[in-house]
C-alpha cells in the first residue's frame, strides 16, 4: 500500500498513465463534463474535496508545463484566482466557454467537491528532463 501521494487508486493509475503534453482539467462540481476523456470523480460533498487541497494534490505528482484558467475567475472567485496565480507565473487566461471547449481534448478530468464558481484550471503536463 502507498503510505504517501495520491492514495486514490482510481486517480493514482490516471496520472501514472499521463504523459508530455496531456490535459488534465481540476474542476468544481458544476463543470459540465464532456464525453471522451478519462473522469476520477472526488466530488463527496458540496465543498469536499476543495479545489485548492485537489490542485496541489495533483501539483506535488505532476509536471505541469502550462495552465489555463477562465477569465471570469478574477471577478467571480478571487480566492481561487490568487490561488492560481500563486501556482502559475504564466496562467493563461480565456472565455469560460473557450476553456470548455478546451476541455474536450483533456486526457484526464478530476471533479471536486468545490462549489465557488470558475474554479477551473486546464494543465498542460510537462517532463522531469
């Protein structure tokens, strides 16, 4: 048994399964999510798991060469948004309906239990060389 990192089998073989370039969408349980890539579904309650506590989760097991959030989420939820911008020097930011639409080239979406609005972030993974 894992005693440290993702413990979720589901999510674990997911992400050992990742590689250069794929997209992994973090996102609140309001997402819509799209037919096509792979779900892990954390989503147990309204605010349980949090996004930020599922972002780093991801973070501290991922190389993450880009990220891509919604525009929307400076006015809509400035506590994710400063999150975000603390995780990502180089956030790109576009419609909510264009991050969408982004969304059906991800290789792998995990659903949280956030219930604060735009608290989605697109990753482009990266390699460890």
């Amino acid at each position: 048994m894992k005693k440290t990192g993702i413990l979720n089998r589901h999510l674990a073989g997911a992400v050992a399964e990742l590689g250069h370039g794929d997209g992994v969408l973090v996102c609140d349980a309001g997402m819509p999510i799209p037919a096509g890539p792979r779900v892990v579904d954390l989503a147990f309650r309204a605010g349980v798991p949090t996004f930020a506590e599922v972002l780093d989760g991801l973070l501290d097991e991922l190389v993450v060469e880009g990220a891509t959030a919604a525009y929307e989420i400076r006015d809509a939820n400035p506590e994710a948004a400063a999150l975000l911008d603390d995780r990502f020097a180089d956030l790109d930011l576009v419609s909510h309906e264009k991050l969408k639409e982004l969304t059906a080239d991800a290789r792998l979406i995990v659903r949280t239990g956030e219930a604060r609005p735009y608290a989605n972030v697109l990753l482009r993974c990266g390699v460890f060389f």
